[in-house]
C-alpha cells in the first residue's frame, strides 16, 4: 500500500490574493474506522456510503480482510460482510485507530494475528490497551515492550466483565475496547482512573456508534462504561465529512482574508473538529453556517488565541501555525497528551516554527507563541500528516518554506497538494478523477 508522494518534498505555495473556495471533502477518517470495526462485528452486511480512502481507511479495510472479514468496493460505497474471524498479519501503518481498534477483534479471533507498523508506530503508547485486554482474558506476546510488535492469540472468545485502565494518553483506548465490549462473553464494564481524559468526543462518537448498532451502553456514571453482552446489527450508514480535516483549508480564509465553504457541515456532530467554527471566530473569523456548509470569512487580520484544546488536540499543528502568524501572544494548553501521536507535536512544532524565526516556548502542556518574523525553510512534517498540513499554512503567508513530506498526509487525506493547488487556483487546476486519489493512497 504504497504512496509515490511519500517522502517527497513539497514547495508550499504563497497566496497571491484572497482566497475564494468551495472545497467538497472526503468522510471522516474517525467515523469511517469505527463503522468498519463494528460492520466487522455486526449480525448482517452494511454499506458504508462515503467513506474516507485514504492510508489510515485502507489500512484499517487491509486489517480486517485479513481476519477474515470482507470489505467490497461498490462505487463510492464499501459493503462490509462479517464472517468468522481468524487470525492473520496486520500492517497498522502509523494510524493509531488501526493498532489499538483492531487487536479485540484478534481476541476474538481463532488463531494468532500479529501487528506491526511504520517504526515510527512502535514507539505509540500501546501498554494500556494491552493491559486492558489482558485484563479482559486476552493472551498477548509482546516481548515484555507492552508496544508494537505484538502477537494477539485468539481463542475464539474473550470473558470480558470488568476492565481497570489509566486512558489519559489517549481515548483511542477507552473507544478500542468498547467497540468489541458487547461482543464479550460478559460484556464489558470499562473503568477510567487517572488524569483528564483527552478527546472526550472521540469517546462521545464511540458511544453514539455503538448505540445506533443496536447495543446498550450506560455512561450515566463518570469515567465508567457499561457495555451489555449481546449482538451488533450496524445499519447502512452515510459518512459525515472529516471537520478536523477542514482546519488548514478553512485557516487559508484568515491567512490570506478570503472566504472558504465547506459543504455538508453537519448541523450537530461528536467530532472535535466542530469546534472549528468557535476557535476561528475567536481568531477574527466570521464563521457562519447555512445550506450551502460552514464559510469562514477572514479580514485580513489574525488575532492571538487563548484555548484549551484538550477536547480538540489534532487541532494544534494547524492552530499553531495561524498563532505564528497572528499579531499578539497565543497560549494552547491541554495537550500534554499529543506528545504520543505521530510524533510529539508540542516538541516538533516549537522547533520547526523556531527555525523559521519564530517565538515559541514549550509548557508542560501546550505553547506559546509570540508575535515574530517568520522566513522561509525546510519544515519538517515528522511522518506526520497534521505537522505537515500546518507548513502549509504557513507557507500561504511566509515565502520559501519547503515541506520535506507532503506526501504524509495521504494518511487522512489521499490527494492534499491537488485539494490545496485547487483552493488557490480553482480555475486552473486540472480536476481530479473520482478515483484518482483512492488510487494515490493504494
């Protein structure tokens, strides 16, 4: 599954004027590999109407045929038919969704499934998950390292019933084992201890997944999750677009004083990139949504942020690069977490906007970013798809900055150069086959 733009470096293109745009974008990276993990589970056949085809989507698709699952192309749709799990290889790439989602469905598997991914995968924070599966009666090889690679043995079933984790560093956790929780002999009784949990809609989107699948889940307690044993029975589902996505196409608005649509914003969503609209207003933005999608509008001008973006972290690289431009301080906090994503993302970008001029300190759990005269550079995008979104960004305002891996962001996004070449020169961008950027991320 391999992508020709990786690795290759990409000169990020200055803005000439204001931008105007209406940009269609894919489904939800989130959603799409939450429905697949319980089509996979479910009693009958689903199709999954729009779904994200890009890395992290195919990879996921890759790890379920492997167990035994099929994923079938009809058009622009995927028809998922579960059957009897087995046990298989599982490349997880660098999407997290893929390495902590799938190891309950290998429990549950007949047979040994192993996992690996990118090298960069290895070093993820997986020992919570491992834990909370041993705890439910799973037999894991790990080599004692409680991260990638590791050997899932199933035997066909997994006791379930009451399961003690710490999740601050990721919701990824809590969402892994109640996607699989209903389908364990006792259910699952999922318990939280510990700091803040991050991303709180992701789990929100888990919650409403499962529960429009047909199982039954009480939240009522805090940090607590009640998953009754019984069957799944996913119904055929249309995917909502990928908001956190949206971020640098609607922060070109502010760059550059344009106005940039994005349809098909839904009313009402659990996904963190919804609070999109408020975070840009409170930038300077006019943000207004209608029947036509969300429009940001910018003047102009970026004002500073102040924000906890504890709910919304994959927000950051793309916020950070509009505080970097913007004419006061900024403050980001609540983010401590994301120093295990793809890479740590505080780390990375206070170097990277610092080696193009920037003012940027460090905290415990987030930045902050002072006014200051950026040039150009190399920006270096970590094999991480956000880190590179947010050179980008930049690169709308600042002159010279190269982005060393664009073709990283295939990872959510399979045709991110085209998308942006089209966002500042729609009447002259070639358009893109419907097929073209499945292809790309294949």
């Amino acid at each position: 599954m391999a992508d020709e733009s990786r690795g290759r470096s990409w000169n990020a293109p200055v803005a000439d004027g204001p931008v105007t745009a209406v940009l269609e974008l894919p489904g939800s990276k989130s959603l799409t590999n939450r429905v697949l993990v319980l089509a996979a589970l479910s009693a009958t056949p689903t199709r999954i109407c729009a779904p994200l085809r890009a890395r992290d989507t195919l990879l996921m698709a890759a790890a379920l045929r492997g167990l035994g699952v099929e994923v079938c192309e009809d058009g622009a749709d995927w028809v998922v038919r579960p059957g009897v799990l087995h046990g298989g290889s599982v490349d997880c790439g660098l999407a997290g969704t893929v390495m902590r989602f799938v190891p309950p469905l290998a429990a549950l598997a007949v047979g040994d499934s192993h996992f690996d991914g990118d090298p960069a995968a290895r070093v993820r924070p997986m020992s919570t998950l491992i834990e909370g599966l041993r705890q439910a009666g799973a037999v894991i090889s790990d080599g004692g390292r409680a991260a990638l690679p590791f050997t899932v043995h199933g035997a066909g079933a997994l006791p379930g019933g009451r399961v003690l984790i710490d999740a601050a560093a990721s919701s990824q956790f809590v969402s892994a084992l109640l996607l699989a929780g209903a389908r364990f002999d006792k259910g699952l009784e999922l318990v939280h201890h510990g700091a803040d949990l991050p991303s709180l809609p992701h789990i929100e989107m888990t919650v409403t997944a499962l529960r429009e699948a047909g199982a039954s889940v009480d939240t009522t307690a805090a940090d607590r999750w009640l998953v009754a044993p019984g069957p799944i029975d996913l119904t055929d589902l249309v995917i909502e677009p990928d908001l956190s996505n949206a971020a640098p196409f609607l922060a070109a608005a502010l760059v550059t004083g344009g106005s940039v649509t994005v349809p098909r914003w839904p009313a009402s969503t659990n996904q963190p990139g919804a609070l999109l609209a408020e975070l840009l207003t409170s930038m300077g933005a006019t943000v207004a949504l209608g029947d036509a999608g969300l429009t940001v509008t910018g003047n102009g001008a970026i004002g500073p942020l102040t924000a906890d973006l504890h709910e919304a972290s994959e927000l950051t690289p793309v916020l950070a690069a509009l505080c970097a431009l913007a004419d006061g301080e900024s403050v980001i906090t609540g983010v401590a977490h994301i120093r295990g994503h793809e890479t740590d993302r505080l780390a990375a970008l206070a170097t990277e906007l610092n080696a193009l001029g920037g003012d940027v300190t460090e905290t415990e759990d987030g930045l902050v970013l002072r006014p200051a005269r950026l040039h150009g550079g190399r920006w270096h995008s970590y094999a991480d798809h956000r880190m590179a979104q947010a050179g980008a960004v930049l690169g709308l305002a600042v002159p010279g900055v190269k982005v060393d891996d664009i073709g990283c962001t295939s990872k959510t996004l399979a045709d991110f150069p085209g998308m942006w070449q089209r966002l500042l020169s729609p009447a002259t961008a070639p358009p893109v086959p419907p097929d073209a950027a499945h292809r790309a991320a294949e």
